[in-house]
C-alpha cells in the first residue's frame, strides 16, 4: 500500500478509515464531442452551460454545444464565470443557474470555471442563504442535504484538477480571502477530459498549471497521513481533507512521474502532442489524489502571495489588473515548504523528488528537504518561472503581512505534516524570497 505504508498504522484513537468521492472521467484527444451523448444519457433536455468571455467564442465551447445540440439537448449559456471567482461573482451564477430552468450543468473552461458551475449546481439546486455551505469557520461549513443535479465537466488548462474535485474556491470580499466550498457531492458527475484542448495554450499557462498539479501531488502525498489526522471524525463527517492514504500516494506517484519527464517539454513545444497529452492526464490524477487528501502549506501559503502582490502581470493571462497565476503562486511556496517539512518524513519527501525524475543516488534522509527542494528549483528555471516572492516585489519587510494573510487558510495549513503557527509560517516566506 502506497511508498511508505507504515505511515499508516493506526494510532489511539485515529480514524480507521478513509473514503473515496471517485469521479468519473473520460480521458482521450476528441472527447469534448462526447458530451451531448453524456448529457442524453443522463437524462437531460436543457443544460446549463458555464465558460468565460475569453472561451464563449471558440472552439471548444462550439464543439461542446455542437454535440449537445446533435443530441437534442438545449444549452442556455452563461459566459460572465469571473476569472479568480469571489461571492458576488459565484452568486450572480447562482441567480443565472436558478432562472435557466436547467435540468443539468456543462462547464468548459479552468478552474474558474468549473468551480463556479459546482457553486451555482449547489445553491441552485438545494437553495441556502451563501455562508451556509462555506467551509467552517469562516461559514457554517453545512454539507449539501442531498445530490446535486448532473454536471459534465470539460476542463481547458492542464492542471486545476477541478473537474474531479468536490472543491470551489473563491475570494469573499468581506475578508479579501480565498476560501472555498468544498464536499463529495460537488464532484462533477462526468469529467470529459480532451487534452486536444492543451494544443492551444500558451506556455506561460502551461507551466503555471503544470506547477499546480505538481504541487497537488507533493502536498497529497506529504500531508498529516489519515491516522494522523487532527480531527479523528468518521464515518459521514470525515473530511474531505483526510490525509495521506494509500489511494492517494499510488496516483500521485503517477502524476510527479509524468510532470517530472513532460512539464519541460510541454511548456517549450506547444506541436508537442505527447508532453501536452501526458501533463493533461497527470493533471486529472492530481486532482483525484488531493481530492482524496489534501492540499496543505504551499496552496495554505499561496493565496496571501497572490492576495498581496502589488504588481505584476504575465502573458497569457488577462491583462489590465495584477493577477499572478495559482500555479505560480504555489510554487514560488514550494521549496521552502519543502526544506521544512522534509525531517518529518523524510522517506516521503525523497520518494516525491525520486518520482520527479531527482537523482537521490546515496541521500540520506537528512538530505530529502533539499533533494526535493532541489529538483523543483531545477523545474521552475527550466520555465522560466520567478526566482522566489522577490521577483514578485515582495521583500524582508513584507514577510510579516504574508504571514498574517495566510492566517485564514488555517484549515488548509492543519493539513501539514508539522504544526506550524505564525512565526514558522514567517520563517517559510522569508525562505521563499529567492532561491537563486
Ligand atoms: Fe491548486
């Protein structure tokens, strides 16, 4: 069971077992065109369909809606998914999704887009005043009373993962900070999975979310381990963010194997159909494996990075407002997470960098923090990505003001494999600032 199954033996008075929300998917070059057959075999006449304005024109949105319409199933669209969602954003889907008269759902596009449609299914289908099912404490954390109606989710990045998640995320404007609503029953019922779709972004976007679902694989596999947990509820009210378990180690190991030989190549030759095909499956793998986990410091970490930032803007991403890419965000987290976290188990943090394509020939487990920090410093240059928060602007005098806007992301942070309060988490974004 997984790579260092010992770190699963039970402990007094641990949860004693862990539960898996599985999605289904289909992966393959095309499938996009598959969607109306989906969508009649669930039964549905008349979908909601969620993209945004930089999709709602192109390709992929045509040949979803070309398929459903082929299948006799009418499509209302909604085209207004903010990019980086906040309330007011996801509760103006909601009002869409309730007076469509839509039987069903179809998302295509990112992260953004996906969680969004989860959000407006939710609220649209079992109506409730918007913090209800915020995750607690910052809302009441309710789960959903009952299924969702059916949501065919057709992603366009390679990386969020969102399309076989029970997670949304988003900024509520009262705190200016990411949270998210998060359960088993926002799992899309059908993820269609067409990595036809990655021929046409651009690199910048191809390395940051390659990043991200790098960063979902390390962290699903270096988080508090189930047995472990903080929080030993069973049964119905074990938490999504359970922990390391068996299941989540196998498909994160597949995911780390394929970013560590295709993310390069991927980002560097769009004609590369392979490199491109393989980031999109380890994108979905990512996603089930932290979906079965847990995401915890350098996710925890980065929405103060990109909440933050003063200045910045990168191609490939809307122009016009500061915005750094999640992936980006992430990784620049990531080195220092992993420098720190290593000495806990340290057998993990070497199997990570070994799957990453790491040399780790004669590294003793004193050496896993920086063999893994190492392997991941060696991608993120061979992208072109910013050398550490001080690229970003960010320097020594800010340190305490990240730490502070990390302090919402608590929930996400108590899923690390060491306890950390606010003068570690300073210590670690200190440690962030520059890498080379
Ligand atoms: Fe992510």
């Amino acid at each position: 069971m997984g790579c260092c199954h010992a770190d699963f033996a039970m402990v007094e008075g641990s949860d004693r077992g862990f539960t898996l929300g599985m999605p289904t998917f289909t992966f393959g070059a095309g499938v996009l065109a598959e969607a109306g057959p989906n969508a009649a075999e669930l039964g549905l006449k008349r979908v909601a369909l969620f993209t945004d304005r930089g999709l709602s024109g192109g390709e992929h949105v045509a040949k979803v809606k070309a398929s459903l319409a082929a299948s006799k199933v009418d499509a209302v669209v909604y085209d207004e998914v903010a990019i980086e969602p906040t309330d007011a954003s996801l509760q103006a889907a909601v009002r869409f999704a309730r007076e469509s008269g839509a039987d069903g759902y179809v998302s295509v596009g990112g992260g953004s887009v996906i969680d969004t449609c989860k959000a407006a299914n939710l609220y649209a289908t079992h109506p409730a005043e918007f913090m209800t099912y915020v995750n607690a404490p910052i809302g009441a954390g309710q789960r959903a009373p009952g299924p969702l109606k059916p949501h065919i989710a057709c992603p366009t990045t390679s990386g969020t993962g969102s399309e076989v998640t029970g997670i949304a995320i988003f900024t509520l404007g009262s705190l200016n900070a990411k949270t998210g609503i998060i359960g088993r029953r926002l799992i899309p019922t059908i993820a269609l999975v067409d990595p036809d779709v990655t021929r046409t972004l651009p690199a910048n976007v191809v390395a940051s979310t390659g990043f991200d679902c790098m960063s979902h694989a390390l962290e699903a596999t270096t988080a508090r381990a189930f047995p472990r947990r903080l929080n030993p509820v069973q049964g119905l009210h074990r938490p999504v963010s359970q922990g390391a378990n068996p299941f989540s180690d196998a498909l994160a190991t597949q995911a780390l194997d394929a970013v560590g030989k295709y993310l390069v190549r991927a980002v560097r030759d769009a004609t590369d159909v392979e490199a491109r095909t393989e980031m999109m499956y380890a994108a979905t793998l990512a996603g089930i494996s932290f979906n079965a986990s847990g995401c915890h410091l350098p996710h925890g970490l980065s929405y103060a990075v990109s909440g933050l930032t003063r200045e910045w803007h990168i191609a490939g991403y809307p122009q016009g407002k500061t915005l750094v890419p999640h992936g980006m965000a992430v990784v620049l987290n990531n080195p220092s997470v992993w420098r720190h976290t290593a000495p806990v188990s340290p057998a993990r943090h070497l199997h990570c960098a070994t799957s990453l394509g790491a040399d780790a020939r004669g590294a003793t487990p004193d050496d896993a923090g920086e063999v893994l920090a190492g392997r991941v410093i060696e991608l993120m240059r061979a992208v072109d990505m910013p050398n550490g928060l001080s690229a970003l602007g960010f320097g020594e005098a800010d340190v305490d003001a990240l730490a502070v806007g990390a302090e919402p992301q608590y929930r996400v942070i108590k899923n690390a494999p060491v306890d950390v309060g606010r003068d570690e988490i300073t210590a670690l974004f200190r440690a962030a600032l520059r890498y080379w």
